[in-house]
C-alpha cells in the first residue's frame, strides 16, 4: 500500500490525464453511437472510435442536429479543455528547470541546504514556514527526492554539493545561510572549504555557513579553534551538533529532576536512559554539569544506563570527561531487563528511577519499548519520555493512551521538530554567548541600583531591540580578537571542577581597553556621536572617548566585563588558557 501511495504522488498528473480522458472517450463513444442510431447513418465501431478521438483535435466541428445529446454535448465541450490544459501543463514541466533558473537569478536572503535527508528536509520545512526562500543541493536527484523538496516548498539542484559550480548556481553571494547536513562529516567539511573559496572570490559578509559535526569531542575543539582563530574568514561559520542540540532542549523540557537543591521533594535523584546515542550522552554530560553547578559539593545522583554494551559505554564516558565520577554512579542493564530498569524488586523498593528516558534510533522501537515500560512499572510513579524524530499520527496516539495508566505517564519529545528549526540552529555559541553578555550587563546594573525605569536596556533579551542585540552579538565575536592579542586561546572544557581562569591585572586593563575601542567604534559606525550627556534622541553619548579621558567608573564596566568572560566562556562549555609563546600584558599593544 505504500509503495502505491509512493508512486501516485509521483505520478499524479498523468494517472490524472489518463483517468480525465478515458472518461471524455466514454462519454464521446457513447453519444456518437446515439448519434449514428438516431439518424440512421452506417456506422462500426471503427467510425465510433474515430469520431471520439476527432473530439481531441481543437478543429473538430460540431454534427448539425445535436440537440438532446447530452453526452456527446459534454464530451465535445470538455476534450479542447483537457488538450489545453495537457499542453500548458506539459510545457511548463519541460521549461520548469529554466524557469527555476531564471528565479534564482533574483534570490537574495535566501537559505542553501545541502543534503535533504531527514534533517534537511525538516530545515527546508521550517525556513519555508518562517518566509525564506530555500534551495536544496542533493545528489540523489531521485522523482521520490524531487517530490518531496517540492512539497517542502523548495527549489533543488542535483548534484554534489560541495561543488563550487553548483553553489554559484545556488546564488552562495547572495545567500544569508548555508547549512551543510549531509550525513559524512567529511562532505560537510568540504562544503564549508567550498564556501571560504568562493567567498574569497566573492565577498559573502551577509553570509552564515553552519556546518553539522556529529562527534561532540571533534565539534567542541572545532569551535575552540574557530572561535579564536588566525586565519581571516570571508564568511562567518558556525560549528553545530543536532545531538548536542536536542540534549539541550531535552533537559529544558523534561529535567530528570530540579537541579537546584529543594529540601522538601519527594522526586529521587535517579532518572534511567534506554539506548545509548548522541543525544543520550549530550544529555548526561550537560545534565551532570547543570548537577554540579547548581548542588551542594558531595551531592550525587544515579543513572540506570540500559543498553548493549553499556559497560563499556560507561567506561568510556568517565574517560572523556573525569568530572561525572564526583556527581553521579551508573547501574549497567540490558535494555530487555524491564524489572532491573523499573527496579521493581523488593529489595530496590523505593530506589526507582523517577523519570526513563527511551533513546533508540528507531522511532517505532522507541515507542514500542516505552509501551512496555509502561506495562511494567504497573503501579510505581515514574515518568516515561520516549524520544522520536518527528511528532507524527503514531506517536501522539501512544501519548494519548497512555493518559489513562495511572502513574505512570508518557511524553513524547520530538528531537528533530526541535531541532531542526530556525530558532534553535540560529541560536550558535556566538548568540548564545551575546545572550550571556546582556544578562551579566543586566545583573551588573542591578547591583548598581539602575532599573528599567532609568536604563531601558536592562529588559530581557526577548524584547531586546535588535540594535542592542547587534551590540552584544558584536562583542561576543570580539571575543577571540582580544584573546588573541592576549597570547590566550579557548579550548572545550570536559572537567568543570577545574579552577576556572584568572587574567592578570595588566591583562584586565589591556582587554578592558580593547573593548572600549572596540565598543566607540560600533556606536561610532551606526552614527552615534559625543556629547556631554546620554541623549537617544539626539544620538549622543559622553563615553565616546579615548580610554584614557575615560570616567574610572566606565573603566570599571569593562573591566567587569572582561574579569567575567572565564565565566561566561564556561557556560557554553569551553575554558580560556595561556599560550605560552602568545603576547602578554602589554605586549599586546
């Protein structure tokens, strides 16, 4: 049944035609013969035949005498329609490769996919929705593919998308984003290299290239490397991991269990995983770094892993990030061992787990086996999760049955509708840092005693103005150039019981100075000019000062800013260190 679904929307227009014609030739057979009765004239089914088929040919008269014959009224009237449409039809189809070619001449702002697997499709989907034009590059170039790019509202070009031709085809000059989802990492690679080159031939400052990198260790120093980089890029790129991603708004949607200390819950500090992936991992490592940041030091959690090979799983996990040892223990089980996940024995009564979370790759087998947990656990309160790519008939039908089993209840998360949006990939580790910035300035001027009512920045960053956002995200990317000269670098941080990075005085000052220039030359740029006083309306601003004609309490803002960057560095999971052979103190002037 499928596969005839499969092939009808493929081939839906023609199976249309043949169905549309084969009535009209009924309808024209059977008035002809009528014809040919009632006035007598010879005719066989040779003639009958011939006469219907003269109805598809546009300079077919009409017989004399045709009133009350209805059926041959109709079919004359409607076989010129069908050959119109045919014909219109068949020549758009033929020129619309050109016709799309000649579009995409005038694309600007648009968004590029390559690769339209799962995540590409669902991205092209999203861009659509939030008003962007998309083009897809994929090598498959299948009817089934092409069908589905369509109803994405998409427009696609086959071929391998790391070709430079094929990008330039894509409008990559004009383009805002590019998004690399192929499923080798290497492929990705190439088309991010692909990317500089033509940016190098073609200046692309509008242009944004995010390239998905599964392995979460390569990703992380990736973004280490990127973010305080030596080689000028042409183009901004962002490093992204879906996992990491998904993991992320995983621990948003269903915590485990609070992370901040509660001394009245009934909640145990034990959640279950079943299967092991990416996600799962990103979802362990995050949720044990929000434990540890958020508990008191000795406090402990426990995790049932169940899953093949979940010893060895566990093992390698304390090996790349040593810190999980001092903030939760792992129960190995086999993923079929419902009682040992449930802990229903009653030697475990009271240890079990208050949330499992189903993780296996397959969709169907995630819900099928969070079913069966479900059956199990019989009547000890646990919260079920079961991880799905897409929020789907299936799934939302298992959701609502499971309503009614008493305490066990079952969420569906749907990892890639999460992910693979606009608002989620967008959200980089640049804009997360900016973020970051704007609630340090809000909690600095707090402290200070400003409020809203005196100081109309210090709102959330939801309701930020997009020129204050530009201000932060400016800040964030200038980041790496005062590290730089500071002879630091930034590197993934996979022990957060680390002492966390401290600048040397002159350091503070020669960053804090950087900063202020950086800052007089942005406010400068968007037209800002000096004045004694802080006027919006006006566009003037008394700080817009050489450094050393700086008040010292405006000296101290970017000193502050400058002393917490090892904090705000360490919120999005990497740590600045020294380069002994970099610049130091003042030597970076």
């Amino acid at each position: 049944m499928s596969t005839l679904k499969a092939i009808f929307r493929i081939f839906w227009f023609p199976l249309l035609v043949v169905a549309v014609f084969g009535f009209i030739a009924i309808l024209g057979y059977l008035g002809w013969e009528a014809y040919y009765r009632r006035f007598g004239i010879e005719h066989n089914i040779s003639k009958i035949v011939y006469s219907t088929l003269q109805l598809f040919t546009l300079d077919a008269s009409p017989p004399q005498r045709m009133a009350g014959n209805v059926k041959l009224q109709w079919a004359m009237f409607l076989a010129p329609l069908l050959i119109t449409y045919t014909a219109f039809q068949s020549i758009y189809f033929l020129l619309r490769e050109r016709l799309q070619w000649l579009g995409r001449l005038f694309l600007k702002n648009h968004v590029i996919i390559c690769g339209f697997g799962k995540r590409g499709e669902a991205l092209a989907r999203s861009f659509k929705e939030g008003g962007y034009k998309v083009i897809v590059i994929d090598p498959a170039g299948t009817p089934g593919i092409q069908s589905r790019c369509h109803k994405a509202g998409a427009l696609m070009l086959c071929g391998q998308a790391e070709s430079e031709t094929l990008l330039r085809e894509a409008r990559l000059d004009r383009a805002k984003y590019l998004f690399a989802v192929c499923g080798d990492e290497r492929v990705n690679a190439n088309i991010a290299f692909a990317a500089e080159q033509l940016s190098r031939e073609s200046p692309c400052d509008q242009l944004t290239c995010f390239i998905h990198i599964v392995n979460r260790a390569f990703h992380r120093l990736l973004i280490g490397k990127m973010l305080v980089g030596s080689r000028p890029l042409h183009c901004r790129f962002e490093l992204f991991n879906l996992p990491e991603t998904a993991a992320l708004a995983l621990i948003r949607e269903h915590p485990p269990f609070p992370v901040v200390s509660e001394s009245q819950t009934s909640m145990p500090d034990h959640f279950a995983i079943v299967g092991y992936s990416s996600l799962a991992e990103n979802f362990i490592v995050h949720f044990a770094r929000l434990w540890w940041e958020n508990r008191n030091i000795g406090d402990t959690f426990k995790i049932t892993l169940a899953t093949a090979n979940a010893v060895h799983h566990i093992k390698r996990l304390h090996q790349r990030y040593p810190a999980l040892a001092s903030v939760c223990s792992f129960d190995p089980v086999r993923e079929d061992n419902f009682e040992a996940i449930v802990n229903r024995t009653p030697a475990t009564a009271g240890q079990s787990p208050g949330k499992i979370y189903v993780c296996l790759e397959e969709p169907t087998e995630s819900l099928t086996l969070a079913l069966e947990l479900q059956e199990k656990a019989g009547s000890i309160p646990v919260s079920i999760v079961a991880v799905v790519d897409h929020l789907d008939g299936l799934s939302s039908l298992c959701q609502s049955l499971s309503k009614d089993s008493g305490n066990v209840g079952m969420n569906i998360f749907p990892a890639m509708d999460r992910t693979c949006g606009a608002d989620p990939l967008l959200a980089s580790i640049r804009e997360r840092l900016a973020r970051a910035i704007h609630e340090d300035y809000v909690l600095q001027q707090q402290r200070s005693g400003h409020s809203v009512a005196d100081n109309k920045s210090m709102v959330s960053w939801a309701v930020l103005s997009e020129s204050d956002r530009d201000s932060n995200r400016q800040q964030a990317e200038h980041i790496s150039t005062k590290l730089k000269k500071a002879g630091l670098s930034i590197e993934p941080s996979t022990d957060w019981r680390e002492q966390r990075f401290t600048f040397r005085e002159e350091e503070i000052e020669d960053l804090a100075r950087l900063e202020h220039e950086r800052w007089v030359q942005e406010r400068t740029a968007s037209g800002v000019k000096y004045g004694p006083v802080k006027d919006k309306k006006e566009n003037t601003n008394p700080c817009l000062v050489p450094w050393n004609e700086l008040p010292e309490d405006e000296k101290e803002k970017d000193r502050d800013s400058v002393r917490n960057l090892p904090l705000l560095i360490g919120m999005v999971g990497f740590k600045i260190v020294r380069d002994p052979d970099g610049f130091r103190g003042k030597e970076s002037r």
